[in-house]
C-alpha cells in the first residue's frame, strides 16, 4: 500500500535564497532535476497558480510582508531564527506509476488544501509541485507562526505537534478518496538524510586527520632542531656567541621557515576545528530530534494499529455489525473503491 511522505525542514533568512532557486527552477544547473524535459509539467498551488509556467516570487520579501501584517510578537525576531519551514509531500514511486495526471495533481491539491487550512492561509510562501525530479512532490512552505502571532517554529512542530499533523493530514486524503496510510517507507527519508549527514561529517573528519598527521612530521621535523650540534664560545668585551657550521646553520633557518608556514596553517586549522566541531554538535542535535520523531510515530501507530484490531474485533463480535460491515465491502469493491482496513493488511 501506498504511504504519506510528509517531511519538514526548518530554515533561516541566509536559507531562503537557495530555497527559493530550487523550487522556482532559478539555477539551470540544478543537479536535482532528474528529467529536464517534464520541467514544463511543474506548476504551482498558491496565489499565481501558473501551469506550466512558474510566476517568480521573492521568499524574502514575502516572509517580511506576512511578518509586518501577523506577528504580534513583543520582541524582535533573532537573526538567528527559524523564519520559513519547508514541507516535503510525496508518497511511493509505485504510487505515481500507476496514476494518471489528473490523479496526480488531485494527490497535491488535496494535501495542499489541507496543509493550508491546517497552518492558515495567510502564512504560506509558496506551494510548488515538481514533476521533474525523481519522484513527484509537493514543496509547501509557510512562516510559522503560533495562533498568538509568535514566531516559533519549535513549538509548532514538537513531537505532540508532528504526530497530530501526520495523523489528520493521512486522514484528510484518505478522506478524498486515496488508499494511502503510513508505514516503515516514511521513515526511510529520515534514515537517508541521517545517514548523508554522518557521510559528510566523516568525510571532513578525515580530511583533519590527514593534516593532523602532516602536522606530526612538521612537530617531528622542529624537534630534530635541539640535535644540531653547535659550539658556544666567549670573545672579550661581547657576549657568549654560539658558532654553528655553514650546513647546521642552513638547515636550522630552513627549519625556521617551515616553522613559520606549519605555524600558520596551524592557526587555520584550529579555526577550521572549532566551526567543525560546532557544525557536528548541530547534526547530533538534528539527528536526536529525528530519531524522537521517528519512535513517537512508531509508537503512534502501533495504537492506531491496537485500535482498530480493537474495533475489528467488536465488528465481528455482533453479527449485525459483521453483516453490515461485509456489505460495506462489497459495496465499496462493486465501486472500485478498497474499504479494507490496515489493520487487517
């Protein structure tokens, strides 16, 4: 059966540049376009609803306008802040394969119609379906703001937040007629961006390795200074002198010059290792809060699965209530419609 992929990421202000050249298709060179000629299939879902073509929007500009006419915040909004939360909606590559068009696009406005109403109109950016990439999806994006015009996009989405969001938003497509619910594939994007962020980290990670080791020949080399032999010697009417020979003099200033580039690079690098160092802690707070995510909604629909085994159980308990629910069936069979609940896949 088909799943609801519904994922979001967090964004600042230094974020909505690029977010905004991906989903307007600003960069030509975008390597996430898997097919360039279903590009003029893409098309947008709110305001300038545009298809095929995609009316430009400036995100900066109309995060500033929704902040000037709903925040009601008392204090001045960080820098620093999560400004515009960015919903990533699809399902299973076997889902579109299998859709006409028409289908498709009722899958994203049905999911955008409730996405918005669910938020507030008000506060959505942009909503824009791509057909061009490797699976079909919808990016929605919308400043989150609380009902008292507080812009925080924590509290919003914290584990009670999220499972209620996935929960009436597979409901409300169920609703329109789609056979979808949740399993074990929604998870599978988080794993991957977990998985690509460990990747990348280990990379940086040995890359400072390898200039950790440079830097132990470089130490190794200055050392071999003290094992230089010299001669010290005292003239009248100056002080102690030390007299080295022409090659241990050549190569102690050849010593000391290296000295002064590794010193450099060294200052470079401590710097390098604190942004590192600061970007790895980020990702392990990112992936904590994933990985919080991912069992609350485990643990969600293993009660969801327990109920309706629960209320299975009831139906077939009463054989007027089995009666009724067998001609449930065959009614929604007989209109091509599978009425089959989940909980008995």
């Amino acid at each position: 059966m088909a799943s609801l992929i519904c994922l979001n990421s967090k964004n600042k202000l230094t974020n909505l540049p690029e977010i905004q050249a991906h989903n307007q298709q600003e960069n030509p060179s975008d390597k996430l376009v898997f097919a360039p000629e279903h590009s003029r299939l893409n098309y947008r879902l709110h305001r300038f609803v545009g298809h095929p073509s995609l009316v430009k929007l400036e995100y900066e500009l109309e995060y500033k306008n929704i902040l000037k006419k709903c925040y009601k915040g008392q204090r001045t909004v960080r820098k620093d802040a999560t400004v515009l939360c960015s919903m990533f909606v699809t399902s299973n590559k076997s889902f579109f394969e299998v859709q006409e068009e028409a289908k498709i696009r009722s899958f994203f406005e049905c999911n955008f119609s409730f996405l918005k109403d669910y938020f507030g109109e008000d506060l959505v950016v942009d909503a824009v379906v791509h057909m061009d990439e490797r699976i079909p999806h919808m990016h929605f994006c919308f400043v989150p703001l609380t009902k008292d015009g507080r812009l925080s996009a924590k509290e919003i989405f914290d584990r009670k937040g999220l499972t209620l969001l996935h929960a009436k938003a597979l409901a409300s497509i169920r609703k329109n007629g789609f056979d979808i619910t949740k399993s074990d594939d929604v998870y599978k994007p988080l794993k991957m961006a977990e998985d690509l962020k460990r990747n990348i980290l280990l990379k940086e990670v040995q890359k400072l390795e390898t200039k950790l080791q440079d830097y132990k020949s470089i130490d190794a080399s200055v050392k071999s200074i003290d094992d230089i032999p010299f001669k010290r010697s005292k003239l009248p009417f100056r002080s102690e002198m030390v007299a080295l020979t022409d090659e241990n003099f050549s190569k102690m200033r050849g010593i000391a010059r290296f000295g002064a580039v590794a010193q450099h690079e060294f200052e470079k690098l401590k710097k390098e290792n604190v942004h590192l160092r600061k970007r790895y802690d980020d990702h392990v707070i990112l992936i904590n809060d994933l990985r919080e995510q991912v069992s609350e909604l485990i643990k969600n629909r293993d009660e969801l699965l327990r109920e309706g085994m629960e209320m299975l159980q009831v139906v077939r308990s009463s054989k007027e209530l089995s009666e009724l629910f067998d001609q449930a069936r065959q009614a929604g069979s007989a209109a091509g419609v599978r009425t089959k609940p989940c909980v008995n896949r």
